[in-house]
C-alpha cells in the first residue's frame, strides 16, 4: 500500500499538471444554404366575361391559386408580360382612356373580393416587377397569411384581378393579357 501512494501522488501531480497546460480554441466556419424558390400557379387561365368600355369587373371565381412549391421563404412579385398589341397599360391612378386599360391584383382570402377592396395607390399591375408586401397587392387589415410575401414552403395564397376597361377601343373580340407571378425569396 505504501508503495501504490507515491505512484497515485505521481499521477496526481501529472495529472493536475496536464490539465493546467491545457488550452482551447474555436474553429470558425461559414455554410451557405442553397434552397429552391419556385411558385405553382393553378386555377388558369381566367375570365372577366365581357365588360363594357370604361367598366370595371373582378375576375371569375376561383381566382388563382398561388403556391409555393420551394423550399425558400418567398416574397410574390407580379407584372404584365403580355397584352394586346394596340393596347396600353395605365400605370397610375385615373380614368382610362381609348385603348388603354388597368389590371390591379390582389392576394387576399376575400372570395371574391368586391370592386373597391383594390386600391390604385397599391394594387396596380405593371409592366415591371412589382413585388407585394403589408399594403402592395394586399387588403392592409388582413392577416399576413393571405398576403403575397413571407410565404413559407407549401403556403397557398389566393390571387385576384380587377380589370378596368378602356374607354373606347377598336378590338372588339376576346384579348388575353398575361401576368407573371415571380418568386423572391
């Protein structure tokens, strides 16, 4: 027993010895996540019916069905990509005129939303991306669970358009406007 104390002292002190020179460090690392952003759009195409020249109407019911089928966090931007040739798209508030027209969208869980739940200060479709947000493309005093922006994977969104006619115009027949919905995430 004597002879196993020394030994235990010995480790003791080499041991108390090792543990004081001991030292840490940290290992930094940076990771960047690739996600898909990609949107479905179901529920097309859609129609307005005829609508009398400097009138107004929603589309039919069901509306668009906008989803994101990604895995990013998703942000909707809308824009008019095609139109009849001798038509025009009027960007700002107003009345239209001979072969101009508006289209204005909105995300919203109104089904169908009425005539004056869009708002030409916000819901206007362009010729150029316009991405929604609390009030763009939006009823402000919805939850953001309707809304087109923070969509997470697997959101469903429901997308509406007012269409507002010109007031006069030498094409008679059925026109096909066409919008885009892009994805940002």
């Amino acid at each position: 027993m004597k002879r196993l104390i020394p030994i235990l002292a010995f480790l003791a002190i080499v041991g108390f010895i090792s543990q004081a020179e001991a030292a840490q460090d940290t290992c930094g690392m940076s990771v960047t996540v690739t996600v898909a952003a990609s949107v479905s759009v179901t529920d097309k195409p859609l129609t307005f019916g005829s609508v009398a020249a400097g009138d107004s109407d929603v589309n039919d019911a069901p509306g668009c069905t906008v989803t994101n089928n990604g895995e990013a966090l998703n942000t909707y931007s809308l824009q008019i990509t095609a139109k009849p040739a001798t038509w025009s798209v009027k960007e700002t508030a107003g009345s239209t005129v001979w072969n101009e027209f508006r289209l204005l969208g909105l995300f919203t869980s109104s089904s169908p939303p009425g005539l004056t739940d869009f708002l030409e200060a916000d819901d206007i479709v362009k010729t150029t991306q316009t991405a929604a947000d609390v009030s763009i493309y939006a009823i402000t005093a919805e939850d953001t669970t309707a809304k087109g922006y923070g969509c997470t994977e697997d959101a469903v969104r429901k997308l509406w358009f007012k269409f507002d006619a010109p007031s006069g115009t030498d094409l008679t027949n059925e026109q096909w406007i066409t919008v885009t919905v892009y994805t940002q995430s």
